[in-house]
C-alpha cells in the first residue's frame, strides 16, 4: 500500500501533466479535449487541497 506522500507525488506529477497538455489544447483550439482535462484537473486539483499541497505556484491554468 503506497504511503499518503507516494499518493501524493503521483497526484502532482499527473497535475503537472494534464496541465502541460490542457495548455496545448488551448493553443491547438482543441475544446473538446480541453473540457476533457479540466474535469481531470479540478479532481486532481480538489486532491491535492485535501491533501494540503498549496498549488499557488503550481497552477498555471488558474481556473
């Protein structure tokens, strides 16, 4: 079983993925896709707040 700062490692790691590719769906006009990530981001996001991790310098999407 993954101990709480394993989880929470992974969970930034895939923040800091999905917001790399919401950026480029922005760019590419890709709306679909983007809604597709937002909806992964604000879970991963709510995650991440729980977990205490403060993303004001994390986030770069700021939605």
């Amino acid at each position: 079983m993954p101990s709480g700062i394993e989880v929470t490692k992974a969970a930034l790691d895939d923040f800091a993925k999905v917001q790399r590719r919401m950026l480029l769906a922005k760019e590419e006009n890709a709306v679909k896709t983007y809604a597709d990530l937002k909806d992964e981001y604000c879970t991963l996001k709510a995650l991440l707040n729980v977990a205490g991790v403060n993303l004001t310098d994390l986030d770069k999407i700021k939605e």
